[in-house]
C-alpha cells in the first residue's frame, strides 16, 4: 500500500467511523432520555424536515414523535453529530501517518489511533455520566431545558455524557497522535521497507 493510497484511505475512515461511533452512542442516550432527542436534537437537527417525525407540540414547545421506527431518527441525529469530528479525527491521524516510512505501517498505525480515540470518547462519555450524575443533578447547569420537559434529571445526564463524548475525541485524538509518533520513534534505526 502506497503512502498516498493509507492516506486516502484513512481521511475516509474518519468520517464512517464517527458516524458510526455516533449512530451508536445516540442510541445509547436515547435510552437514558427520550426527551433528550423528541423535545430538543429532533428540532436542533432539523429531523422534522426528514418526513421521519413530526411536531405533536407546539412551535413554542415542540415534541417529536417518529413516524414508524423511532430508533431511525435518534441514529440519524447520531450520524449527523459525529461525522465531521471522525473527518478532522481522519485528517489528523493521515496527516501524522506521514512521518511513516511506508504506507502499510502509517495505516496500521492510523487504525490503531482511531481504536484509540473511540474507546477515549466513550471512557470519558461514561466518565461525563457519571460526573452529571455526582455533581449536576444538585446544580442544574444553566443549560436549554425545554418548558415541557419531564424527566430533568435524565435530559442533565444524557446532556453531560454527549459534552464529555466530545471531549473525550479530542483527548483520544491527542493521544493517537502520541502514539503514533512513539511507533514512529520505535521504528527509527530500523531499515523502511518500500512497497
């Protein structure tokens, strides 16, 4: 594999994988808080406009039910958060792939970082769950509620876990990049093989 062909390859990889990092994570949320997705991401993303959900609130308090599968538009809010992080994640880790002596260890080395990066998020996604648990719901943060919400415990938690997920993306890139320039660095001394 040729370094430009790892490179290609590995810009590509990033937006797939935060998409599906992110399908998976909002499916998870949903779970801790419905109104999380039907009183606020539906609305914030435009999913109405999907024909996949429609509005059974008001203008002023709107509330989403799905059309068939609700699962379907939580997914597609998922997709739609993640993907451009997984693009700039890609980016990044082909750019530090460079510094490869070949292409076939810049890949290798570039899918290990997104591993890290991914198990990072969510470790810091659990961490930012528990942390609204420990600490936000005594002090509700000064965040958007909306009027009709219900359960203001678990719109807090579902909130803090997606803010820490971000979070741990770029902490887990951060340490991709280390990691790569370590393998790099171990591979110093050593004869390139040219493929």
């Amino acid at each position: 594999m040729s370094k430009r062909t790892a490179f290609i390859l590995l810009v590509l990889a990033g937006p797939v994988l935060g998409a599906l990092y992110g399908l998976v994570h909002d499916q998870v949320t949903y779970t801790i808080s419905e109104e999380y997705y039907t009183k606020f991401k539906f609305g914030q993303f435009r999913i109405d406009e999907t024909n996949l959900v429609e509005n059974i609130g008001s203008p002023k308090t709107p509330e989403y039910r799905a059309l068939q599968n609700e699962r379907v538009p939580v997914a597609l809010v998922g997709v739609i958060a993640t993907w451009w992080v997984g693009l700039i994640i890609g980016l990044f880790l082909a750019l530090t792939g460079l510094t490869h002596p070949t292409g076939k260890q810049m890949w290798r080395t570039g899918m290990r970082g997104f591993a890290i990066t991914l198990v990072t998020a969510l470790f810091i996604g659990l961490l930012g769950l528990l942390f609204g648990k420990l600490f936000l719901l005594s002090n509700y943060p000064n965040w958007y509620y909306p009027d009709n919400l219900i359960d203001r415990d678990a719109f807090t938690l579902v909130g803090s876990m997606h803010n820490f997920s971000y979070l741990g993306g770029l902490v887990g890139l951060i340490l991709a990049i280390w990691y790569s320039f370590r393998q790099k660095r171990k591979l110093q001394g050593k004869i390139p093989t040219f493929e």
